[in-house]
C-alpha cells in the first residue's frame, strides 16, 4: 500500500517528490497516460528499474487457453488477454561510459509531475555518477488526444560539470520480459514473447518494427523519430534487428550545456490491413506529428483539456485532498475512453494489464454515466462497440438456451473471455446495464440517430433476453431464478433485487422504443404481441420483500440465510474470495459489494424514502466491500438517507483507491470504475442528481466538511452549472442560446433556468432520525480524514 499522502496535495496536479522503489509499478499505473487508443504506463525514461513494463493498444490482444479439470458443456475455451505492445518509450542514457540508473551512483533529486490540465508527465531529476559526474535530465512526456495515434517524448540533458562524453539510445523494443505472474487470480496472465517479428526498418532518425500475434493473428506497427538539438557536433545512426530497432546520438557538453532530443511514436495495429498498408499507417502519423512539432502537440494537448474541463470540473471547498482526487479520476477516466473510436473501456483502462485488459459491467453502470454527463462523445463510441459485439452475444445466448443477446461477464472483442463460475456465468444484469447506459445517452443527448441506428436493436435483443430467461408463475407474477447480481457473494440466486428492476426498466424502454421507430423494429422481427409481452413481464416484476422485518430482500430468501461470522475473520482474510471457498460464502448473509443499494441508486423511483433508510441500514451491516466499486454507491445512499458524514468518508475511500493503493493491487492499474465513483459520489451523492424519469432533478446536501460543491453537466445541448454551498444551491446555464430554458427540480420542487438567469434555491434541514449505520466488524470505511482535520 501507498503511504497516506505520498502525493502532495495539489488541485491540479499528481506529484512525486521522490523515488520510492517499494510503490514503484503502482507509481508507474498512477502516471500512465493514455488516450483511449495508445497508453504508456509510467515507466522510468530509461527503462530500468521498473515496476512492471506496459504499453497497450486498445483491443489488442492475444488467446490463451481456458483449462479446466473436467469439460462442461458451454463453457467458454479461450480467453482474451492484453499484450504489452512495443515499447517506444526507453531512452538509455550513458555518462562517460557509465548508464544512467538510479539504483547506481547517487540520486541527488528526482520528481515527476502528472499534470491534469497540461496532459503531460513531467520528469527531473539530478544524478551523480558512481564516476563522480553530475547530469540534470528533464523530460516530458504526453499521449496526444488530437493525434490518436502519436506520442511523444522531450528529453533534455544538461552537463552540471564537465565536459562530458553523452551518449543517448532511443529504442523500440518488443517481447520485453515481464515479471512474474501474481498468485491473485484477477490479476492478467503473463504471456511470454507473444509477438512475431515480420519486418524492421531503420532510418537516420528513426526506424519501424511490425509483428503480429501467434494466435490471435493481430499485426501491430510501432515508428519513432528523433528532432536533436546540441551545441556542437552531433553524431546519430540507427540499427535495428527482429525484436529492436536503436537510434543512437552521441556529442560532448560543456558544464551548463544541454542536449536535446524529440522523440515521436507512432502506433497502430489493424486485424485485416496488410503490413504495406500498417507501415505506411503509422508513418504517416509521425508525418502528422512532426508537421505540429513538440509546441504544436503541447498546445493541442492543452486545448483540448481546456475544453474538457471547462464541461467536466467539479469544485470541491473543504477536503483538498478530494479536490486533487476527483479531477486526477476525471483525468484517467477521459484517458480511458476520449479516443477509444468504437473499442472497449476496460476496468483498468490501457494503465495496466489488471483483469487481462477485459471490460466488464462496470463500463456502462460506473464510467459511461460521467461520460454521458462531460464527453459523451466518447459514450457513443462505447455503445457501437458493444452493438459491434452482438454476434458473440447472440451465440452466447445459444449456446445458454436463451433468446436474443447474452453479454459476456468480460471481454475485449466480445466473445466471453471468463473461465466457467457460477458467479460470472449467471451475471446477466450485464445486459441491463448496456440498455441502461443507452437510455441516459439519448436521454442526455436526444441522439435519435444513433437510437434508430444501434439503440433500438441493443434494446431489443437485452429484452428478448430478460423474456426468455425469466418466467411467469402460477399467480401471475414474473420471475427471473438462477441469477447472479453485482454481489458476487450471492451467487445463482432467484430474483435478485438489482437484475429485477434493471431488466425491469429495459423492457419497457424496449417496448418504449419500439413504438418510436416501428420500421425498424419490424424489420427485426419485432411484433406487437412481443413488445405487449414485454410490459406485461415489466408491470408483474416480482420484487422480493421481507414483511417481517420490513426491508426488501437482495434475493429471495436472503434474509433467512445463515448471518457470515464477522467476529472470527480476521482482517488478514480479505478480501473473503481469495481466502474462503465460494460455497462457503454462497450460503450466508454477506455482501462483497453494493447490491441491492446500487438498485435504490439507479432504481431509486422503485422505492420509498423510509425503504430506502431502512434497507440502507440492513445491508450497511453486511457488506465487506471487498471490491473497489462498493464505496461510491454507499455513498450516494448514505447521502441521500441523512448521513453526509458517513458519505463523505466513503467518497474518500473510492476517490483515493488508487493515490493510496487502498486494495493493494494499483500496480496493475488504476480502477477505472472507482475513480468514475469519485464523481459519482460527488455529483448523485453531496449533489443528489438523479434521472429516473428523463428529467433532472437534485437534492443537494453536502457533509459538515464540504464548504462548496460545483460541478457542470451537459444536458441536450446546454451546460448546467450547480453551485453547492452549505444552505443554498445555484443553477445556472452556460454556453447556451438566450432564448434556451431548462426544467429541473430541486429537492422536488420544480425549477426553471434560463440562459444568463441564475436560479438559487434554499436547502431545506435535514430530517433524520433512528440509529446511525453500522458496519461489519472490522469493515468501517478504509479512510478517515485526519484527526488534526477540521
């Protein structure tokens, strides 16, 4: 783990004032930088030493066999697995003969800055040679947003006494050696030298390598070239060989004098282009590159993160450190999907090989909804890549006995890439997240095109789904058994609360949708009697309730189940799945992670307010939080039920799971999912937005430590400011037409903004009475602020 505050606290920066090599590959996942296309994690200049090399491009990936001890019919054979690409970013620097390795000579100062609204990873550093001579390097580092393919790099060197002998060699490398594959099963399978060489070239700048996988059949080019600065004579050539290709520089420097080199990577991988046409690919992208020069993509970069933050800030008065972590979530979580074009946003993002590199669920509940709300040009993306995969998930759904598209638990290209487990075989509510994320796309953006384009098929194919795997009983009413929700702990249960209701809203957006757009859906076979059948599933949607003790059950029967002994596990066993059998923790009353409470998020209109608390206050008792995606949602419920402080202290755990390495498993990247839940829990928690109904409405309330919340969203063309402060909230619109008005409520009363009239509203007390909430033994939230805090 992260020691508290490894970082200083900054609003818009990510600092490391020092080397430390103990944190060093979670370092490296903390400064990876990406678009969505390309990612770099934050590897030392020079290679050496390292964490855990990575470069990734979106879905490339290779197979890898699924073995099982005995066969079963429909489960999956191969599995999908990110490959650490060719690794462009090594420039090895050599003083007087002597490398440069920090683990060698003497460290005098060393800082490396990730900058939010620059969109660079700056690096300086001042070393002394076990030879007695010193250097300073600064280097920046930036993956373009503007130019999807390129990357570049700006390594300066400066001699601090001399003069000095330098000698620089800038590399393309593929097939690094990987360390050694964790013993915690999420963790990717290491896949040894994946990459087979089919062409390398060299020039005096630069050179190219292209490979392809073994398996998969994915080609992937790689190119670098050099601008070099230096007061005197320089000398430079390149060589290159299957794995490699070097562009070596060499000159001498006088005390106080610099050598400077730009370095420009181009990446591209393709599974159908030839190698003529990859070559000339991503040449052309360093053509690009080289036409804006370094100040060129600097300021493109800048732009573009102007734009972006002016949609997407969120203000935070009070914690400092939320402050710095929301935006450096929002940062990564742009990365992750601003140039995906129609590829996956994976749970780490391209920061690390985390989870094979797989999407999962918490794409469309947890990332896609802040896309929606600050980039959702990005989200669009996502959508046509999961319609891209509609033929694996109609197979899938087959193969499973079932109608229209089963969705894989994860994936990268779309066929199910989890070994066969109850848990993750059964977690169809996969499905209802892909139409939820759908709906709050057109919703937001009155996207109709891309509603008739993909919508309205996704929707379809989801209900079909919910149709066939579900059944009416003799009374009427509609049940869907032998399911696994968000809790991975209650595994193949019936009707669990959270898959119910969500399905529930798919089909009657399904049958919504279809009457809307009635060309389309008959020419997907859709008929009236189907889309009737639709909404009588929806309208007889069984909810399970416990009368006796009056809060709804997360599956039937939860909660006579046998209560899990908290007393006698000690904190050194969890998480619980790397260290009881699941067949243990099938049978008890324990929640890895925010089930039914997610449903009273997403689903809140199914439920009354003193529903809401009480069954807030049963499974607050019972849930272990054994993921990362837990927190968030128990903070927007502790906000909404009238209890801030307990929120708050939640929000810290998701928006720091990474700055502080709270699961210990950040150095193979960051939570994507987590660091979305930051805003989440801000905005829909202390903010208390919602959007049941296709409206927007806000019950703000912040905690006693929040002095101001403000934050934008982008709403059908307009941008709506919400200026949170203790007693009162603004709204106001920006960057609209004078003649633009936008309905809203606040805390239920119905508001009306109007573009350059600001609206402030009062906020009513809180009411809130009965116990505060309890959680397991041992299982209080991992961060508090500090005690000298206010």
């Amino acid at each position: 783990m992260i020691r508290e505050r490894a970082y200083p606290v900054e609003p818009w920066h990510v600092r490391e004032t020092r080397l430390d090599m103990d944190v060093l590959a979670q370092s490296e996942s903390v400064f990876a930088l990406s678009n969505g296309h390309v990612g770099l994690r934050g590897n030392l200049d020079e290679g050496e030493p390292h964490g855990l090399p990575g470069t990734y491009l979106n879905s490339f990936y290779e197979l890898r066999p699924l073995p099982y001890a005995e066969a079963g019919f429909g489960f999956p054979e191969s599995g999908q697995t990110i490959v650490n690409v060719t690794n462009g970013k090594l420039i090895r620097l050599l003083v007087d003969d002597e490398p440069l390795d920090v683990r060698y000579g003497e460290l005098l100062a060393h800082e490396r800055v990730l900058d939010l609204r620059a969109g660079t990873l700056h690096r300086e550093l001042h070393w002394r040679s076990p030879a007695g001579r010193e250097i300073k390097v600064r280097s920046t580092r930036l993956v373009s947003f503007t130019q999807r393919a390129v990357a570049a790099i700006d390594y300066e060197v400066e001699a601090v006494d001399g003069p000095l002998r330098l000698i620089l060699q800038s590399e393309l490398v593929a097939n690094e050696a990987l360390p050694p594959q964790s013993g915690d099963p999420r963790v990717a399978a290491v896949l040894e030298s994946p990459l087979q060489a089919e062409e390398e070239l060299t020039t005096a700048d630069g050179g190219l390598l292209i490979h392809r996988t073994k398996v998969s059949g994915l080609r992937v080019a790689a190119a670098m070239e050099h601008e070099v600065y230096a007061p005197g004579r320089t000398t430079s050539q390149s060589e290159g060989y299957e794995d490699w290709v070097r562009t070596t520089i060499g000159c001498v420097l006088q005390p106080g004098e610099t050598l400077r080199v730009v370095k420009y990577l181009a990446y591209g991988w393709s599974s159908r282009r030839s190698l003529p046409a990859m070559r000339d690919q991503v040449e052309a992208a360093l053509t690009g590159a080289r036409l804006d020069g370094w100040d060129g993509l600097r300021r493109e970069q800048r732009e573009y993160l102007d734009e972006f933050w002016d949609a997407a800030d969120v203000v935070v008065e009070g914690d400092p450190e939320i402050q710095q972590a929301v935006r450096f979530g929002m940062f990564h979580v742009l990365q992750a999907g601003s140039r995906a074009e129609r590829r996956p946003i994976a749970a780490k993002g391209l920061t690390g090989p985390g989870y094979d590199g797989h999407a999962f669920w918490d794409t469309e509940m947890f990332v896609l909804p802040v896309l929606t709300y600050t980039q959702p040009a990005a989200v669009r993306d996502a959508l046509h890549w999961r319609h891209a995969t509609l033929a694996a998930a109609h197979d899938r759904a087959r193969t499973l006995n079932l109608e229209g598209a089963a969705f894989p638990w994860r994936t990268i290209e779309g066929p199910e890439s989890s070994g066969y487990w109850p848990a993750g075989t059964a977690a169809f509510h996969i499905a209802a997240g892909v139409a939820d994320a759908l709906r709050r796309y057109v919703q937001v953006t009155q996207d109709t095109e891309l509603e008739r384009e993909i919508g309205l098929e996704l929707l379809v194919e989801t209900a079909r789904l919910w149709r066939s795997l579900g059944h009416h009983d003799r009374h009427g009413q509609f049940h869907i058994d032998g399911v696994t929700g968000p809790d991975e702990y209650t595994a193949v249960k019936n009707d669990n609360i959270y898959t119910n209701l969500m399905a529930q809203r798919n089909l009657i957006s399904a049958a919504d949708a279809v009457m809307r757009y009635r060309d389309e859906a008959f020419h997907l076979g859709v008929t009236d009697e189907e889309a009737a059948a639709w909404r009588d599933a929806a309208a007889s949607m069984h909810i399970p309730y416990d009368e006796e003790i009056d809060v709804h059950e997360q599956v039937e029967g939860f909660t006579r189940l046998q209560e899990w002994d908290f007393a006698h596990t000690p904190p050194e066993k969890y998480p619980l799945l790397l260290h009881y059998p699941y067949f243990d923790l099938y049978r008890k009353q324990v929640v890895k992670q925010a089930d039914l409470v997610l449903a009273m998020h997403w689903r809140g209109d199914a439920f009354t307010p003193e529903q809401k608390l009480r069954n807030f206050l049963y499974y607050e008792r019972r849930t272990v939080r054994d993921s990362s995606l837990s927190a968030c949602t128990q903070a927007v419920l502790a906000a909404e039920v009238g209890h801030p402080e307990l929120a708050h202290v939640y929000l810290r755990e998701a928006a720091l799971m990474d700055l502080h390495d709270l699961n210990e498993n950040t150095r193979d990247g960051v939570h994507m999912a987590s660091l979305a839940g930051a805003w989440i829990a801000l905005v829909a928690g202390f903010g208390g937005l919602r959007d049941h109904d296709g409206n927007l409405s806000f019950a703000p309330r912040l905690s006693s430590r929040l002095e101001r919340l403000e934050f934008s969203l982008q709403w059908r063309g307009m941008r709506l400011r919400v200026d949170v402060r203790p007693h009162e909230t603004t709204y106001a619109l920006r960057h609209g037409d004078p003649g633009d008005m936008l309905e809203l409520r606040h805390h239920g009363e119905p508001v009306r903004v109007t573009c350059g009239e600001p609206v402030t509203m009062p906020i009513p007390t809180a009411e809130v009475s009965g116990p505060a909430p309890e959680q397991a033994p041992g299982r209080a939230p991992l961060l508090r602020l500090p005690e000298n805090e206010p």
